[in-house]
C-alpha cells in the first residue's frame, strides 16, 4: 500500500481528494477517512449514459445509483465541494474497445465535453461501521487491497450492457459474520448486506488464494468467507459489452466524497 504516511481514517475527504490530485496517494483509499462515503466511478459518452442509467436501475445491487453528473462536468456538488473527478482518485482505468489500455493518476487530457459521470455505491463506506462495532477487516489489518472476483452469477442486462457479479470478501468467524450481516443490511445504497457465505464454488469461485482483482488476504480455519456485491462489477460489464471509450477508478481507488456514511443508513 502506497499512501502517504499523513493520510489515515481521521483524515478529511477533502485531505484524501487533494492528495490523489498532487500525486501524492497512489494506493487503495480503504480505511481512510472514516464516516465518509466512498465511491465507485464510471465515466462515459452521453451516447450510452441513457442505457447505463437503465442497466444501473435493474441492478442495484452491485449498482447502487448516488449521483450522476452533467455532460461534461468534473465537479458534482452533490459528492462534495472542491471535487475534480478528473484529478482526486489515486488510480484510474482507461478503456477503449472493450479492453483496459492504460491506467493513470489523472485523467484531464482524456476528458471529453460528453462524459457522463455515475457515481455508484462502494463497500468501503460500510467498513467504519464494521469497525465501530468491534469488527476486523482483514485487508486493512494486512494492509492490502480488498479481494474481489469474478463469479457466475448473471446480471439482468439492460440498456446494451450485460454480464456477470463481481464481489468483495471479507472472512469473519461466524458470530462476527451475523454480527457483519446485520450491520451492512442497513447500508443498500453502499451494497448492503451479502450475496453470499461460505462455499466459494457455488458462486464460481474457484480458489480464494487468487482474487481477479485486489490482493489476497488470509483466511482462517474457523473463518467463513463472505460475499458482497462489488463497483467493480460495472468494469467487468464494459470489457463484456465491448465500450469503444469509457474511464473508471482502478479497483480498490475510489473518490472520497463529503457524504457522512451516517446519511445512508436506514436506521
């Protein structure tokens, strides 16, 4: 993990922005700023923007709809003041004809006047609550990136775009995974609570040893691993759909907003 040593959970979103914008944070924005929403980004042509906006609707849950900007914009003031979404995320993906082919701390000379920026829901946000209720998050104790993969299950196509689930996991011992259950259940509009726990093979997952994105973390024997849906499900959708441009946070990197985590809860 590269952050930069001043940046923790205490830090301010606005601290966290402005240390993606000068370069200085290159690392996954897990565990900083707590009680503020993080986010998932996917930034395309208004061409598409209508049929994502439909494919984002029939699924919410990987998909969770915060906000959604207007062409061409790199501010949201509904995310937050002082905001570049061209400049204050620590990694992004570019993609061209449905494939990767750079990733870059700054997207300014790619921004277009017809982008469309959807922020989306990230599991991140959930984490404080997790951690105020006495809860470890293994991949913040091991100072990694959260594991996520690739699975079997089918999302509702809609709107040109269509796929499979990608998930995040996090293991617990099985009083602390009811305990994460319940907590991340009042958190919909982050992901909320688990698709799945327990055998990795019924979801499509082979071997939890090598996530498809992020970094492995350990596991124990009385450990079960759980499941929620993840961003990263819209970046496997527009390599799947063949998008011929669109740009997104590289995985685990995401937008800090000035949203406080409390605002989502429902109860």
């Amino acid at each position: 993990m590269t952050t930069i040593a001043h940046l923790n959970a205490r830090s301010t979103p606005q601290a966290v922005r402005m240390a993606a914008r000068e370069g200085s944070l290159a690392g996954p924005t897990s565990g900083l700023a707590n009680g503020y929403v993080q986010v998932n980004l996917v930034i395309l042509p208004e061409s598409q923007a209508a049929g994502f906006l439909r494919f984002c609707q029939a699924n919410p849950k990987p998909c969770p709809l915060l906000a959604v900007s207007e062409p061409g914009s790199r501010s949201c003031t509904l995310l937050g003041r002082d905001l570049d979404i061209a400049t204050d995320v620590p990694a992004y993906r570019i993609y061209r004809h449905g494939k990767v082919s750079d990733t870059r701390h700054d997207v300014s000379d790619d921004w277009r006047d017809d982008l469309v920026t959807f922020a989306l829901g990230c599991s991140f946000t959930f984490e404080h609550a997790l951690i105020e209720a006495g809860l470890s998050i293994r991949h913040i104790e091991e100072s990694r990136n959260v594991p996520m993969f690739n699975t079997s299950v089918p999302l509702t196509s809609a709107g040109g775009f269509g796929g499979n689930l990608v998930v995040s996991m996090r293991p617990f011992a099985a009083a602390d995974a009811i305990r994460a259950i319940q907590i991340t259940t009042r958190y919909p509009q982050v992901h909320g609570s688990p698709v799945h726990l327990g055998d990795p093979s019924l979801i499509g997952i082979s071997d939890l040893s090598t996530p498809d994105y992020g970094d492995s973390v350990s596991v124990g024997k009385d450990e079960i691993p759980v499941f929620w849906a993840c961003g990263v499900t819209p970046q496997q959708v527009l390599i799947d759909s063949g998008v011929e441009f669109a740009i997104t946070h590289s995985p685990g990197h995401m937008l800090v907003t000035d949203i406080p985590d409390s605002s989502l809860a429902l109860f």
